[in-house]
C-alpha cells in the first residue's frame, strides 16, 4: 500500500486539473474557460461513447483520464508558448515521474499511468490515435459552444485542427459542427 500522505499529495495534484484553466482559451479571452479536468472528463465520456469495436474503449476511457495528468505539474503548455515540442515532453514526463515517485515501487497504477500517457505520446497504438482525436475533437467542440455562448470568433481552432482528424467517427462529428456553425455564422 502506498503511503497515505503520498497518496493526498497525488489527491491533491489532482485538484490542479480542476482549477488550471485551459491555457488556449486564456489566450483567445474566453470567459471562465474550462479546466484542464473539465477537458479530460469530457473526452473520457467521447471514449466511452464511440462506437468502434477495433480499440478497446477501456484503454481509451484510461488514456484520456490520464493523457494531460503531467500537466498538474508542469502546466498547461501551448504552441503559443514557445516552448519546442522536445521541451515540453521533457517537463511532462519528469511530472510524470515525480507523480510515479509518490507511489510504491511495485504499484500497478503508477505503471499503468505511466504506460498510457507514454503510450498516448507515441501514437502508435489505434487506441492512442483514437484518444489523440477525441482530444482535438473536444477541443474543437467546446470553441464552437464557446462561439455560440460568447459571440466570439475561434476560427483559430478549427483552422488548427482541419485536416488532423483521421478516425471516420470523429470525422463524422468534425463535420457536423462545421454543419452546425456553417449554418450559425
């Protein structure tokens, strides 16, 4: 059993996601963005929802429960940061391993957390490709809601994200909040 006063330490890393607001909705002035767990929770939801029988949706409900959990530590880090992509998979997985240092050695979780968040940054599984697009899908969701609930322009977003969306069901929702804002603007 891993040391209770680790373990609130890890609890309260944890509160982190809950209040890190999203750092690309700061940029573009969006009013009370969504936290960094907000986002997570939403895309575990999306995972559990897909219907796709060739990835195994335990995996993926996993992967996006822990695939921004570094970020407790090391923040929030956006392309706009100018910070290079080798940086900031340096300051996550060091993150990762000073959460991992707050279990036993022999802990299933910390191993399992680790090997999914490794696993997402690869992106050489289909349950990593999947999770990588459902992170880009709610991305893109939740600029459209904020468009609507701010009448505020986010084309940035979409822009971003145009041509990254590779899985058919992701697609198909991409496509329908084009649909859906086409017809808005």
């Amino acid at each position: 059993m891993s040391n209770p006063a680790n373990m609130l330490e890890f609890f309260h890393l944890l509160e982190n996601l809950k209040t890190i607001k999203r750092t690309g909705w700061i940029y573009s002035n969006v009013p009370n963005p969504e936290s960094i767990a907000d986002h997570m929770y939403r895309m575990s939801i999306m995972a559990m929802s897909i219907e796709d029988t060739t990835v195994d949706k335990i995996r993926c409900v996993k992967m996006a429960l822990v695939h921004d959990i570094a970020e407790s530590i090391a923040g929030d880090i956006t392309p706009h940061d100018k910070v290079t992509k080798s940086e900031k998979y340096k300051l996550e997985f060091d993150s990762i391993q000073k959460i991992k240092s707050l279990f036993n050695k022999d802990s299933s979780f910390s191993e399992e957390m680790e090997s999914l968040w490794l696993e997402y940054e690869e992106c050489a599984t289909p349950e990593a490709r999947l999770v990588k697009n459902l992170d880009l899908f709610e991305m893109v969701c939740q600029a459209f809601e904020y468009e609507k609930k701010h009448d505020i322009d986010l084309s940035q977003f979409f822009t971003s994200t145009r041509h990254k969306f590779t899985h058919p069901v992701v697609i198909s929702w991409v496509n329908e909040i084009y649909a859906q804002r086409t017809i808005k603007l």
